[in-house]
C-alpha cells in the first residue's frame, strides 16, 4: 500500500496519559477524538517524550513553569530531543511532511501558548505551595521552548499547535485534596 508520508508529533501524555502527575489525569487512556483522527486521516504518529516523567519519575509533585526552568533540566529536555530532532531532519530530508507538532497548553514542560508560574518552594503544605499563588503566563513550557531552540538551530520549520489542558482541567472540575488546581503535568 502506498504510504501517506505525513507525520504528526504529539506530546507524549496525549497518548499515553499516565505520564501525568498522579490525580491529574482528565482522561483515562490516550486522548481518543484527537489521535483517532490523526489515525483516520492517515498521519503517521511519532511521540515525544515525557520530560517530567524521565527527569522526575513518576511520584513527582506538579510544579510551575519557574521552578522547572532550571540549566540542568533544560539540559535533560535537549539531551531527550536531540533524537527526535534527528528524526525530523531525516524524515523531511526524504519527502516526508512534518505536518505539525501537538503540545500541552498549560503545562510547565509542554506548553506552547501559556504556562503557570507561582511556587516558589518549600514544604508541600506551606503557603508557597497553595495552588492560588500559581498564575497563567503567556510562555512556552521549558521543554517546547527547547525543542523550538533546537529546531531553529537546525533549520527545520514545523507547525506548532496544542490541546488547551485548562480548559480540560475546568470541564473535569479538578480537585485534590480540597484545593482546585490550575496546572498540569
Ligand atoms: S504535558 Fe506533562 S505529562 Fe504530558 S508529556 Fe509534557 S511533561 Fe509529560
């Protein structure tokens, strides 16, 4: 059969959920409508890597966008993109179209439009960690903004898009332990 040769990358959560901070999740799988189309209009899928999940583990605590921009987990994003970004560069150097690149809006790694900052450290119980001192800020999560960096110095040229996680975060009404929080990841 002829292949497409059209290809979409997703963030890694938009397909395998259990990445995200544990109490997180607003789905249970993958995101079903979005990749289900992709699958249906005959895109081939490649998927990122969780840079919180990889860097962190899987017991982390959510955290805003100012406490992960840090040299050493920019660092860990470039180290974990540089093959993706190898990936692309061959892909598009043999016809295949790149078509665009799905991020996580909200989230302080995969953000494309907006990101929250706020905490500041400390104990988990204290004021510094009150979901209320987190604000919305129109910046990239630092691991997008890296892939962009990295892509640039490439000379490579995607499409960025992203599903908006707040508003799923709003639809789904989340709530932990009493407090309502307003990032992801
Ligand atoms: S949005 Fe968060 S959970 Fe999803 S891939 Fe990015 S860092 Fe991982």
């Amino acid at each position: 059969m002829k292949r497409k040769r059209k290809i979409v990358i997703l963030a890694h959560c938009i397909l395998n959920v259990n990445s995200k901070v544990e109490g997180l999740a607003t789905y249970s799988g993958a995101l079903k409508s979005l990749v289900t189309d992709y699958i249906n209009k005959d895109y081939g899928i490649i998927q990122l890597p969780c840079p919180e999940t990889t860097f962190c583990g899987l017991q982390r605590w959510g955290m805003s966008r100012n406490q992960y921009d840090h040299p050493n987990y920019r660092r860990h994003c470039r180290e974990i993109l540089i093959p993706v970004v190898d990936q692309i560069r061959l892909y598009k150097k043999s016809g295949y179209a790149i078509e665009e690149i799905v991020c996580v809006n909200g989230s302080p790694s995969c953000g494309l439009d907006f990101s929250f900052e706020g905490f500041t450290g400390g104990l988990v119980n204290s004021e510094a960690a009150n979901p209320d001192v987190v604000r919305k800020v129109q910046k990239n999560g630092v691991f997008i903004d890296e892939l962009a960096k990295l892509l640039k110095e490439q000379g490579l040229k995607v499409i960025y898009k992203a599903i908006d996680e707040k508003k799923q975060l709003n639809k789904f009404s989340l709530n932990i332990n009493g407090r309502r929080h307003t990032w992801c990841c």
